[in-house]
C-alpha cells in the first residue's frame, strides 16, 4: 500500500493532515502523482462516491467595479476588453436557469460584479430567485461580493442555499493581490452568510505568484472556516489585467492542488472551477479523482468547455451526474 493511499485511510480515520504533510503534497514527485490522486479518491469516494455536481453560472453584471483585484478582468484596473453592463433583468436571469435545469445542473450561481449589492440589485435577486424556486428542482447561489446581515437574510428568505465568496488566496498573499478590501472583510462575509443560515461557499484562485506555502495556509483556512463548497479556479491569466502573462501552472501540479484540497477538507464539496480547460488540457477528467464538482458552461468573462464534451467526459470515467430532475408541484 503506498504511504498516500495509508494516508487518506488516516484521514477517514479522523486524522487532520499537518502543515508538513499538505506541503508534502505539493512537493510529491510527479512520478507519484496518480498514487496522490488514488489517496485523494479513496476519501472522495468514501464521501461522493463516483456522483459529480454540475453547476451553471450566469454574470448578472459584468464589469463596472471599484475593486482593484489584479486576476480579474473586471476590476477597475483592468483594461481587458470585457463586456460591461449594468444587472440585468429577471427574465434574463429565469432564462439562464432554465438552462441550468436542462442540463441537469444542480445549481444555478448568480453571480454580479461589485464591491458588494446594492439593496435594490439585491430585491432583483430575491424576485427571481423566488421564481427559479416556484418552477425548477435547483439549488441556488449568489455571489454578489460583501454582504449585509438584512441583506443575508433577504436572500436565506428568498430561497437562496448557497452564497459564494472565496478567499482567494492567504492573509499573507492578500495584498499583493488586492488592496482595495482587506482579507478579513472576505473571512467576515462568510461568517455573515452562515449566520443567515446559508451554506458557505468559499475557495481559491491558484497561479496568482502564490508560495505552496500560502496554497497550504488558504486550504486550512478554508478548513476552520468550515466552507461547505470549495471552489478551486486556476489562473487564466487575461490580457489587459496586472497578472497578464502569468503563467506559472502545469497539469500535473493542479492535480496536486485539488488532492492537496481534498485531503485537508474530506467531507467538503470540491468544485474544478475556472480555468480547468486551460491549466488542466488534456488532465481534465483525472482532477474528478480528487474533486466532486465541475463547472459546466461559460465563466464570467472568459468561455468554458462544450457542455456536451462535459458530458462525454464523466460518461467516459463511468461517473454519475449528481441531480435527479423532480418535478416542482
């Protein structure tokens, strides 16, 4: 039995793995790469099985935002090319979760740019989400950045199970990514969701000239955290952003990643989130071992993968769309 695949058997025995071990992780031959992702699948599968969640997202607002976060092409500091619109209506929104309910995504995230809602872009939110509720079996998110207490709980009220807002990468890292909010407004926005009573989503963006040493530091802290879904988005590096032409990532080190992921946060949803068509090419399907939920469709500003390669693809690895259309009375 190889040491990582004992080493998963310790963590469903209630082990939480060390600093040094993460580290261990990321630091593994590539030579040992598919014995790590068996260690990793062995936890996934205790938990998961070979089910995968499917979600779909819509950009409600693009651009337009006071935030000056270097990854993103919709900071005020980007000169990217980007479609810029202010939020938009709910038939649009109604729209994009009837295309979430036909390709069987369990969850449908809306998501719009800013530093955080206004109350009426958070009134257009509730209105469709009230509706999404009334005609389809799905579950839905909200990303809309830093959130209120009454603002939370007009979305819990509303029918809103999830609400996404990653750490992104370490305290430490933090402001060499952003200046324009601190680390802690994003950790105390979390605490404000699952006060709500909403099940917290919050991950990580990886390639941004991050040590493995922060990738270690946001994974436990995503642990105390107690994120119930953890996004793990890799840099696609946009021309006209600071991190234009970053390219530090390769396909066998983002696998390490989502085992990395996976054996510091085992009962935890794992999302292969941005940037997997990039950074991972060829490598997609073997990320499943380690992860339990995908992306399908476009991102905010940049295109995903044909959702019918998505499709072929967890139908190839005998894995099994995790969503069982009901009909809502």
């Amino acid at each position: 039995m190889s040491k990582w695949k004992e080493l998963a058997l310790e963590v469903l025995n209630g082990h939480v793995i060390s600093k040094e071990e993460a580290l261990e992780i990321l630091n593994s031959s590539d030579m040992d790469l598919l014995e790590v992702l068996q260690g990793a699948y062995v936890i996934r599968h205790h938990y998961y099985g070979n089910k995968v969640k499917l979600n779909m997202l819509i950009n409600t607002k693009s651009g337009l935002c006071p935030e000056n976060c270097g990854y993103c092409s919709q900071s005020s500091i980007s000169n990217a090319p980007i479609e810029k619109y202010r939020m938009v209506d709910k038939d649009t929104i109604l729209k994009g979760a009837e295309q979430a309910y036909q390709l069987n995504a369990g969850t449908y995230c809306i998501v719009a740019s800013g530093r955080g809602p206004s109350n009426h872009e958070v009134d257009q939110v509730v209105s469709a989400v009230k509706e999404i509720k009334d005609k389809y079996q799905l579950k839905v998110c909200a990303c809309l950045g830093i959130l209120k207490p009454e603002q939370a709980a007009m979305l819990k009220e509303a029918g809103v199970d999830r609400y996404n807002h990653n750490l992104n990468t370490s305290e430490n890292h933090h402001d060499f990514i952003t200046t324009s909010h601190t680390y802690q407004d994003r950790v105390d926005t979390v605490e404000v969701i699952k006060e709500a009573g909403i099940s917290p989503c919050s991950g990580v963006i990886v390639g941004m000239k991050e040590t493995k040493e922060d990738l270690v530091n946001v994974a436990m802290s995503l642990r105390v955290l107690d994120a119930d879904s953890i996004p793990v988005n890799f840099l696609h590096a946009i021309d006209g952003t600071p991190l234009e032409g970053t390219k530090e990532l390769n396909p066998r080190y983002c696998l390490k990643v989502l085992a990395l992921m996976r054996y510091v946060n085992p009962t935890k949803e794992i999302r292969i989130s941005g940037g997997r068509e990039v950074n991972l090419g060829s490598l997609q399907p073997l990320g499943l071992y380690a992860a339990n939920s995908i992306f399908v469709g476009d991102y905010l500003t940049t295109s995903g993968q044909a959702t019918t390669a998505d499709h072929q693809m967890l139908e190839d690895l005998g894995f099994e769309v995790d969503f069982v259309k009901e009909t809502v009375q």
